[in-house]
C-alpha cells in the first residue's frame, strides 16, 4: 500500500488520476523555513521529513495501542468561538477504556492504516470502536468536536441551531 505523506488535494488527485491505490496520512512535519535554507534544501528536507515521519507512524501506533490497551484513558478536546474580539471556550474530557488486546490484534488494527493520523492511534468511528470497552462522556468529542459544547457555545453568540432549516 502507498502512503501519500501529505493533505495536498493536488497530490491526492494526481495519484487518483492515474489509478493508484493508496492511504493519505498528513504528516506532523514542521514546514517553517529554516534560516539560510535555500528552495532546493528547503523542498527536499520536507519531503524527507514528512516520508520518514509516516513511515515511522505504524510503530509509534503499535506503541500507543499497546500503552491504551486494557485500560481507561481521558480524551480531551477544547472548542472555541471567536466574533468581534471576543472568543468563548470550553473544554470536553471524555473517559474511554480500551479492552484488553492481544500483540496480533494490535498488529491487525494497524495494519489497515486507520490509525496512522489519529492522534491517539485509534478512529472510535471506524474499526477502531472494536477496541473499546465503554465509554463515559461525549462520543463525537473523542472524534474531534464535541458538538453539545460547540452549540452550547454558537447560542452564547445568538447562533441557535435549529432542527429545520
């Protein structure tokens, strides 16, 4: 399986144009030129560091799983609004408890790619909600945006979200 290192849609498209398979994992690379570092060093830097840092992503999953499995974790996503110069936050703590895992189940997870961008090696919207044993707090916080706290805090700003629109 090819691993596209990068979120640009251009690549994205251009390896879908010509019919490759492949997984994008944007990788957390540090992009800010470096001082005194000419175009041609500058391109070919990124381009290693964000190639190494995918391809090092499957162990530093197995590693996290490893680390979460058979026990109860604290995922924590902060929301914020902003209008006007003025910005309201909040802040949403969801327990999860992975179940116990075996080495090769750990293996088969991440061997279908699905937690090579996560930040805690694990989709709970995907396969890997097969991993969890329960769960206490917001489901769609652990996904990335706790939405009760989201509207909570647009109705602070007289965005009220309506059922119809």
């Amino acid at each position: 399986m090819i691993v596209l290192a990068s979120g640009s849609p251009r690549r994205r498209q251009l390896l879908e144009m010509v019919g490759l398979e492949f997984r994008v994992v944007p990788p957390d690379v540090d992009e800010a030129l470096r001082p005194a570092e000419q175009a041609e060093g500058y391109v070919t830097r990124l381009a290693r560091e964000k190639a190494t840092t995918v391809a090092g992503s499957p162990e530093a999953a197995v590693e996290m799983l490893r680390r979460l499995e058979g026990r109860k974790h604290q995922v924590m996503t902060a929301v914020a609004v902003a209008r006007d110069g003025r910005v309201e936050h909040a802040l949403d703590v969801t327990d999860v408890t992975f179940r116990p895992l075996t080495d090769a189940q750990i293996a088969a997870y991440v061997a279908t790619g699905e937690p090579l961008d996560k930040a805690g090696a694990y989709a709970i919207q995907g396969k890997g909600a097969t991993l969890v044993e329960g769960i206490r707090g917001d489901f769609f916080g652990v996904m990335g945006l706790p939405l009760r706290l989201a509207l909570d805090l647009l109705e602070r700003f007289g965005e009220s979200y309506r059922f119809t629109r």
